[in-house]
C-alpha cells in the first residue's frame, strides 16, 4: 500500500500488562516513505497464528482498515521494525 492511508499499532499484554497505541498517516508523516517501504514486504492475510505464550505482548496492526492480530513471537523483522517506527520506540 502506497500513497495515504492510517497505518495504526496497538501493543498489550506483557508483565505489566501495559497498552500502547501509535498511529500516522501516510503522506503526511516523516516515516512514510520507511513505513510504506515495509509495508511492501508484509502480508498482513498470511501472517502465522500461535498460541499466547504468559507475559508476552500482542501487536494490533491496522494498515487502511486492514487489521492483524500478531502474537509477539510471530513477529517478522518487518512487523518489528513497522511497530518500533509507529509506536516511537
């Protein structure tokens, strides 16, 4: 997905069972160009589903209404760098 478009990241779960969400817009952003690079590499429909793991966080991605729930194990490189960009850290 190219152009614009809300590219939003929400982590729960872990120790704490802290929330975090992040959100951008792209084309209006200064991630987007790395943000979309990702998203060029990341199928969303064809992502592995695992049993929770206890204290682990779960990622909610949403890309243009598109979204996928990631146990954090599953994680690809890609899905790992989309939600250190969106979440800030």
């Amino acid at each position: 997905m190219t152009g614009s478009g809300r590219v939003a990241v929400t982590r729960t779960g872990g120790f704490a069972g802290i929330r975090k969400h992040g959100e951008l817009t792209l084309g209006e952003d200064p991630r987007t160009s790395e943000v979309e690079s990702l998203l060029g590499r990341i199928d969303l429909s064809a992502l592995p589903a695992h049993d929770p793991k206890p204290d682990r966080f779960v990622y909610t991605f949403n890309v243009a209404g598109t979204e996928a729930v990631v146990r954090e194990q599953d994680l690809t490189p890609e899905l790992h760098q989309l939600s250190r960009l969106v979440l800030g850290g």
